[in-house]
C-alpha cells in the first residue's frame, strides 16, 4: 500500500529518511515530496543575541529551523569560533527547552543539552516550562518562524514567565510542489494514505490533492502527525483517520496501520 509523506526528506548525509524506513517495516511504500520552502531572515540580531547569554534565562525551539538558523550564523568562522570557545558553555548553564526528539538532536548537534523533547506539541511543552520558571527569571530566548502559533507564547505569558521571541525564517510554498504532487499522482495513483506534518502544509497541498484525487479523495485516509495539524484538516473540512500519538515515525507508522486494517476489517 503507498503512503504519501507530504515533508521535507531528511539530510541526505544523515541516511534514509526514518519515516520511509519505519513505514517500510509495515510493508508500506513511501514517498517524500517537500511541501515547504524556507528563507532565513535576522541572522545576525539572531547571533548578536546568542552572544549574550547573560541577559537570557535559557532558550525555546519548536521547530528545527530554528536550528538551522543558528547552525546558518555558526558557518562562519569568527561565529564558530566564539560558540566553541565560550558561549556554547555559557548556554549549558541554561535550559534549552525542545517540543520534540527532531528539535532535541539538532540541539545537541550544537553541542547544548535539551530539555522536555517528550512534550511533543507547543502546549505541553509550555506546561513543561512554566513548571520549572518563575515570573521573576530572565526572558527566554524564542528563535521562530513567521508563521508560529501563539499557544506557547500566550501560556508563558499568562504565568508571567517573560519570552522574547525573534523570528529567524518565513515559511512559503515549495516551488516545485504543484508539479511533484501530478507528477506523483499521474504515476503512482492514489494512495491508501496521505500524511501531513503542518498546518502550512494543509494550506499549501490541499487545493490541489482534492483536484488531482477528484472522487477517490473519500477513499484516502488522512494523517496528521500532530494535534495542530490534525485541526487544520478537520477545519478544511477533512477527515482525520489517524493522529500520531508523538511526532515519531514510530507512532506514526502505527497509527496509519491501524487506520488501514480498520477500514479494510
């Protein structure tokens, strides 16, 4: 049975892609088309701020490109050299709280330690903050996208816990989306599953799987690879036959297969 994986793949140096190579495992055949493009903006207020440690009481990722921004300004040289020899030490001494195990090993690819990787989403992970913060702590340091949800700021916000965010990529369309998904869908036909993994995802493929799918899109069982964007298809208007319990190939590929033999019970 195919499986339409509708994200990014994963680095090319770092091996196949685990949710191909998980979906594997139940005898799926999975296909990646990258959905989102990226442009990294403020990199150098980004750095100007990672050189001050002292003003911050830690840092907030919920997405892995924030990481690659801080990854980005540390490709230079003189950046590099300061992160290693003091300011990665520095930011040791403070939390470096993750929403998910992604966001953690990239953490740890810039030598700092994560924390509260098992929350999972934006909510639990700011129940996980606010239950080791106090209103009196230094701002934590939010690097994030244009398009972030305002669950975790609002909830840090209404216990008092300060949070400065600073928006370091913008998030658009792939330019070659449109074409992969006919190129996917005039070859392959339709598949027993399409997974989505961000709302911006819904908004961008949507339109035009339910063209490309015309009546056959009520035989597609839909996926989410979180509560977020399981909202986004349910307010589209769609389905959801299956939520990953954690943002894990793992969960994931559990979850589409008892999505599947359940319809064909």
């Amino acid at each position: 049975m195919k499986v339409l994986l509708l994200k990014d793949p994963k680095d090319k140096d770092s091996g196949p892609d685990p949710y191909i190579k998980e979906l594997g495992l139940y005898g799926f055949e999975a296909t990646l088309i990258p959905v989102l493009s990226f442009e990294f903006v403020a990199l150098e207020s980004l750095f100007e701020k990672l050189s001050h440690p002292e003003c911050y009481g830690g840092l907030v990722f919920t997405s892995p490109r924030a990481l690659e921004a801080i990854k980005l300004c540390l490709k230079e040289n003189s950046k590099n050299e300061a992160w290693l020899k003091s300011l990665k030490q520095r930011w040791n001494t403070k939390p470096a709280y993750v929403v998910g195990k992604a966001t953690a090993s990239l953490v740890e690819e810039i030598g700092l330690i994560p924390q509260g990787e098992k929350s999972g989403n934006a909510e639990k992970l700011a129940e996980y903050i606010c239950s080791r913060e106090k209103p009196t702590s230094s701002a934590l340091l939010f690097p994030c996208g244009a398009l972030k949800r305002e669950a975790l700021p609002t909830a840090l916000r209404e216990k008092g816990i300060p949070l400065e965010s600073l928006t370091v990529y913008q998030t658009t369309q792939h330019p070659d989306l449109q074409e992969s998904l006919s190129s996917y869908f005039s070859q392959q036909g339709i598949p027993a599953s399409i997974v989505f993994f961000s709302p911006s995802g819904v908004k961008f493929c949507l339109q035009h799987i339910q063209k490309l799918s015309g009546d056959f899109v009520n035989h597609i069982k839909f996926a989410a690879i979180g509560p977020t964007t399981a909202e986004a298809l349910e307010a589209a208007g769609l389905p959801v036959s299956c939520t990953a319990e954690s943002p894990t190939p793992q969960d994931l590929a559990a979850g589409i297969q008892k999505a599947l033999r359940l319809q064909n019970c």
